[in-house]
C-alpha cells in the first residue's frame, strides 16, 4: 500500500465524487455518466498540473482541490458534445 500516493487515492475519490454530484445536479437533459466522468477526470488532472506549475492553490491531502474542481465544473458542459454513445 506505501506505493500509492496518498494524493492519487484522493485524485480518484475526488473524481468519483464530483462526476457524480454534476451528473445528479447540473441541468443538462439526459446525457452518458461516461463523457462527465471524462471531463471531471480532465478537470481534476488540470487541477493537479496547476501544482506543478506551481500557481498557488488549496491542497486536500496531496490533491490539489480548488482548481480541479473549478476546471471540472467548467468542463462539464462540452460533456454533451462528446462522441460518446453506448446504444
């Protein structure tokens, strides 16, 4: 278990979460869970290349927090325009 970086256990708790809570609440008609668990994954991996740029930020354990969540949220509505079709 000491090879897991605590801040990916985090970054993917994260993801879940957030994909989760903007596919119940953001009012889109009804889309895939795939295209929003992509862009909330996208979003939470430009959150944490914010840290390496090394702009300042809020860190959640190892996960950088504020902006993955704010490029997550902001991704979320091109999930409609993804081509992403399971049917």
């Amino acid at each position: 278990m000491s090879a897991i970086p605590p801040a990916l256990i985090v970054d993917v708790l994260l993801v879940l979460i957030v994909s989760q809570l903007c596919y119940a609440f953001f009012p889109y008609r009804s889309r895939a869970y795939v295209p929003v668990l992509l862009l909330t994954s996208l979003g939470i991996g430009l959150g944490q290349l914010w840290t390496y740029l090394g702009i300042a930020d809020v860190r959640l354990g190892g996960a950088n927090l504020v902006p993955g969540l704010l490029f997550a949220v902001a991704l979320q509505p091109l999930a409609r325009y993804l081509p992403i079709r399971f049917r």
